[in-house]
C-alpha cells in the first residue's frame, strides 16, 4: 500500500479535519455567529480539503502532490483566521491547522 509512506501525514490530516469540524460546530453556538462567518467558512473548507486529501493519498491519486499544495494554502488561511479568535476551539484548530500546513508541504 502506497499510503503506508504518508502514515503520519494521514494522521495529521485526520487530526485537523476533526479540530476544523468541532471548531465550526462551536462557532454555530458562539453569542455573535455573524462575526465567526469567516472561522465557520473556512473551517469547512479546511475539513473538506483535508478529508479530500486524505482520501486522495490512501488511493494513491496522481494528484496529492497538487491537493496537498491547496491543502497547506487553505490550512494556513484557516489557521490565520481562528488565530484572531480567543475561544479555545479556534486556539486549537488554529494549531491543528498549522501543523498540518506543515505536512502538507512536506509532500506538496
């Protein structure tokens, strides 16, 4: 199996696709959900991609190369935009999603 070499890369995309999906859960119950639209969209797009990617390497896709590149992109907008909120969940998936940026690269 080919994605047996991205072990460790599948984890932490797996990893920041659940911190991305708890963040926008918790967004949806934040007092002021107006001003978390921008956390919330791009929590989703940070899963999405993940989760698209992780599937991706285990099929062995032509393609991981190119999606991890969208992938650390949007990682990083993601984590840039939940740097600015002080809530716990945006902390956390902000770190998630600049580890797995890193990752990304890595493969990218």
């Amino acid at each position: 199996m080919a994605h047996q070499q991205h072990q460790e890369t599948l984890n932490v995309l797996h990893e920041c696709m659940e911190a991305c999906n708890h963040c926008f859960d918790a967004c949806l119950k934040e007092d002021d959900v107006k001003m978390m639209a921008g956390c919330i969209r791009l929590d989703r797009e940070c899963a999405d991609i993940c989760g698209y990617l992780e599937a991706a390497i285990t099929r062995g896709s032509a393609y991981v190369s190119e999606l991890a590149s969208v992938c650390a992109k949007i990682c990083d907008d993601c984590a840039e935009e939940c740097a600015k909120h002080d809530h716990d969940h945006c902390q956390e998936c902000a770190e998630a999603c600049r580890k797995c940026a890193d990752a990304c690269r890595k493969i990218a």
